[in-house]
C-alpha cells in the first residue's frame, strides 16, 4: 500500500460491513452501524457499489467474508472475556469499529494495530463522526509487512503475561512468509489460554467455483492498487505453520462453520462460499 494513503482494503472491507445492514436481510451477521461513519467522504461510492449491485456474486462473496469472520472474532471473544481474559488485539483493525459500538469494549483493553497511514485515516474520520478513542484503546501504529507487532504493542502497554484474544483478519493474503511468521512467532510468545482467530486464502484446488471466481476477479485488482495477494494456505499448511512457531490447539472452520446453522437460512443472496477458512488457535 501506498505510504501516505490508507489501505483500499480496509474501505472496502468496511463497505461491505456498511452494506450488509443495507443491501442484506435479516438475521443480520454483523451489525456494524458505525462502518458507513468511519468511511467518510468514500462511503456514499463504496456503499454504493453494494446499493446497484446488491446481488453481484463479487459483492455478495465480499459481505459474507468480511461479516462472518469478524462475527466469529466476535464470539470468541464474548467467551474469553466471560472466561476472565481483558486484553483484545486487532492485527490489521483497519475500520474496524468494535470499540465504539460494543459495550463489553469498556472491560477490555484493546489494541488496534495497522499501518500508520491506515491510522491516520481513521483518526480522521473519528473526529468527523464525532467520535473519540476511548481511554482503553491504542492505536498502535505498524506495517506488519515490515516489522513484527510484539515491540510496538509491549511499548503501548501490552501485558504479555495475561492471556489475550488476537484478531488477524483480512491480512495473511498480503503478507509473504516471513510476515506471517514474524505474527506466529508474537502469538505463540503470548501467555498461555491466549487464541489468535485469523483467516487465510485456500489455494485454488480447495476453492469451489465462487470462490476460484472472486480470486480471479478480485487478486489483479487488489494487486493494480499496491496490495497484491501473497500467500494462499490450506488448513495442513496452516497448522504447520502454527507448529513450526509455538505450541498451539487448532480448530479451522470453513465459512459455513462460523455461523449457528439457522443463520444460513436466508431470503437475501448470502451463502457460504469456499473461499478461505478461518482458524482458532490456543496458545498452550
């Protein structure tokens, strides 16, 4: 991505989460009624690809990624934090507005670390919408394609001795392998009880056809923007890469998984698509 310019897909990540309370039907997977806010002067194009193209199989595939694993991340982390567990770390939070619209957010300490101009970008659109950084959160700038996030987070007050839920959604694609150990490794260090939830792309010969389309559609356009997909991973992959970094309990869902059953029965266009999966790993 460029320097000075947040990342394209970070908007349309949060376009999509805009979109499905929108273009979507009830049940509605997220409700995320802050994303259209925090997309400030790029809301009314991005949302609006959604609007006229509501049923665009692209589209579609777009909402239910982006809201099924957040959703996910979500619930795993109402659980820990039931459990006792207080710290929560977004890797790649992007626009993420968990902290302004979920109360359990005021229990926690959070850490939302991205690029700095991604940060820049929101702290922007905050102050536009009116909105302030609570207290209990940090903006902990860092481009996990260079650096690894373990320095930056220890001087933003990460406790590494507590347990924490790590969110790392939307970004494993982006990165070569060096990135993805540099965030296994950080994982792996975190205390015991810990679970990194994070999603990785499937290779094509473990995608089914929507999926193979939405990477043949979506990688050169990302890739023409700066941000090139990297990295493709199926579950044996993954969990080679987890046992290689540390000592970790892995459970990977598909798409279909993340949700209760009962929510796959839709009048709107959405369906699970096999595309990437998502993986929850405990720290042992």
């Amino acid at each position: 991505m460029q320097e000075t310019k947040p990342s394209e897909t970070a908007l349309t990540a949060a376009a999509a989460r805009a979109a499905h309370l929108i273009v979507d039907d009830a049940p509605y997977i997220l409700a995320d009624n802050l994303a259209a806010a925090l997309l400030g002067e790029r809301a009314a194009e991005l949302i609006g690809y959604h609007r006229g193209n509501a049923t665009h199989p692209i589209l579609v595939a777009a909402r239910t990624q982006v809201t099924c694993r957040s959703r996910f991340a979500e619930d795993t982390l109402a659980a820990a934090a039931s459990r006792g567990v207080r710290q929560y770390v977004l890797l790649g939070a992007g626009l993420d507005s968990f902290c302004w619209r979920s109360p359990l957010a005021s229990e926690l300490r959070v850490f939302e670390v991205d690029h700095p101009a991604t940060q820049a970008w929101k702290r922007n659109a905050l102050s536009a919408a009116g909105l302030a950084v609570p207290a209990m959160v940090s903006l902990v700038p860092v481009d996990l394609g260079a650096d690894a996030p373990a320095g930056a987070l220890a001087r933003s007050g990460f406790d590494r001795s507590a347990p924490a839920v790590i969110s790392w959604l939307g970004v494993s694609m982006y990165l070569d392998a060096a990135g993805i150990s540099r965030v296994l490794r950080f994982a792996a260090q975190c205390a015991p009880g810990s679970q990194l939830v994070a999603d990785y792309m499937l290779p094509g010969k473990l995608r089914d056809q929507a999926g193979n389309l939405y990477v043949e559609l979506v990688a050169p356009a990302a890739a023409e923007r700066g941000e090139p997909w990297q990295t493709f991973l199926g579950p044996a992959a993954m969990s080679e890469l987890l046992r290689q970094h540390g000592t970790f309990a892995a459970a990977h869902l598909r798409q279909r998984d993340l949700l209760p059953a009962h929510m796959w029965e839709r009048s709107d266009a959405l369906a699970p698509v096999e595309l990437s999966m998502v993986v929850r790993a405990t720290v042992s």
